[in-house]
C-alpha cells in the first residue's frame, strides 16, 4: 500500500476499485476490455499491482460501462 502523500497511491486505489467493479459486475477483464475496445492486456495492466497510468477519460469510459458513478472508483475502504 503506499502512502497517500506519494502520488502512486491514487492510481493503487483507482485500480483497486476498479477490479472490485468490475467483479461486482460478474464481468471478466476480457469482458470489459472488449465492451470498451481496448485490449486485455490493458485493463491486466490497470488492475495490476504494477499498474500503468491511465487518463481521466478512459476512467470515464470504465464507469460507463460498469454502469456505476465514476466516484466509484475514489472511494477508500473504511
């Protein structure tokens, strides 16, 4: 986990987030990857722990089709 004051730490909760979703969805990250044209090994890459950067739209494009608010993908376990 790293810490809040390293910039790393967003994009490690983002990522996070994004795979519970997308699990919450029963979705695959084959599934996602292709209802958003992009590559698995893309959405592998986002969700690892080793992740890649990724820009505000494609966050957009996420919470689109996972049908969720893009907050979603902010949110901190309690």
């Amino acid at each position: 986990m790293f810490n809040k004051n390293d910039e790393n730490y967003i994009y490690d909760l983002v990522s996070k987030n994004i795979k519970k979703q997308r699990k919450l969805k029963k979705l695959t990250q084959k599934e996602l990857a292709e209802k958003m044209n992009y590559s698995t090994q893309f959405i592998s890459n986002i969700e690892s722990k080793n992740h890649q950067t990724f820009s505000l739209g494609t966050l957009y494009r996420i919470a689109l089709v996972l049908d969720i608010d893009i907050a979603k993908l902010f949110e901190e376990e309690k």
